[in-house]
C-alpha cells in the first residue's frame, strides 16, 4: 500500500514524533487503513491477536489536547476504528477502543491514537 501520503494533504507535521514519521511514510508500518484524516497500522508490540493504532494524520499529542476535541476528527478516528474490527471479523465477539492518556495510563507515544485490540477475551478491570 502506498504510505508517502503527506505530499497528499496540508496537515501539521511534527518531524520528532514517531508517529506523524510513520504517517508520513518515512518510518515503516503495516497499515491497515488510510483516508484523508486517519491512519490506521498494526501495533509493534501487540498485546493481543488484534492491535491497532489509529491516528489522526495531524499532530495532536494526545485526547487530552485541546485539538482533540473536534467532533469531526473525533468521528473520524471512531468510524474508521469500527470498519477496521468489522474488516478484522471482530465485529460479532466484540473489541476494546482505548485511549490512553499520561503517566498512569502508560501514555507513551504523545501523538493521538486510539487502541483497537481484540481476537481473546479481554480482562476487566485493566491492569
Ligand atoms: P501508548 O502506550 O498508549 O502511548 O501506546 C503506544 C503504542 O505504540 C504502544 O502500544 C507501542 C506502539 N509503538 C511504539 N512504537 C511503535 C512503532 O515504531 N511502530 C508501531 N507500529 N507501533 C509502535
């Protein structure tokens, strides 16, 4: 799949963040979907069968950013991360979305994305 969309559309860029790198196309990543606003790809360290990363192409650090709150993006990420668990047959046993936000999350990569995880039986609470 073609990953050098940047070239493609006038977003912010922050060329520090890993992860406008991988939306960028400049660092690898298996994408799993991609349109004007969002990009999805596999997570390096799944932590389930299914782990996905879905992200807005512009730099917002994280749900807590004032950026974030845009109804329109906030759509965006949650319509393309229910059409990636149909896609991925998660549609029927069900997934988690999760957001995580600073240290006691474990918030480690400060460019917004949303979890997508499923393919076993999630444990509740988290850990
Ligand atoms: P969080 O802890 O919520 O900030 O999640 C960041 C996730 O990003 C974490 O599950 C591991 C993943 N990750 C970190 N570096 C890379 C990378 O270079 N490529 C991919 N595909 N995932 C990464």
């Amino acid at each position: 799949m073609e990953t050098d969309h940047k070239s493609d559309y006038d977003n912010e860029f922050d060329p520090t963040c890993l992860f406008c790198r991988i939306v960028a196309g400049t660092l690898p990543s298996t994408q799993v979907y991609a349109d004007e606003t969002v990009v999805a790809f596999r997570d390096r360290h799944p932590a389930a069968p299914t782990h996905i990363l879905v992200v807005p192409r512009r730099h917002i650090s994280g749900i807590n950013a004032p950026a974030a709150e845009d109804g329109a993006l906030l759509h965006a990420l949650i319509h393309a991360a229910n059409s990636i668990a149909r896609d991925e047959g998660l549609g029927e046993r069900g997934y988690r979305l999760v957001w995580n936000v600073g240290p006691d999350a474990g918030q480690s990569v400060f460019h917004l994305h949303l979890h997508l995880l499923g393919g076993r039986s999630l444990g509740w609470p988290p850990g």
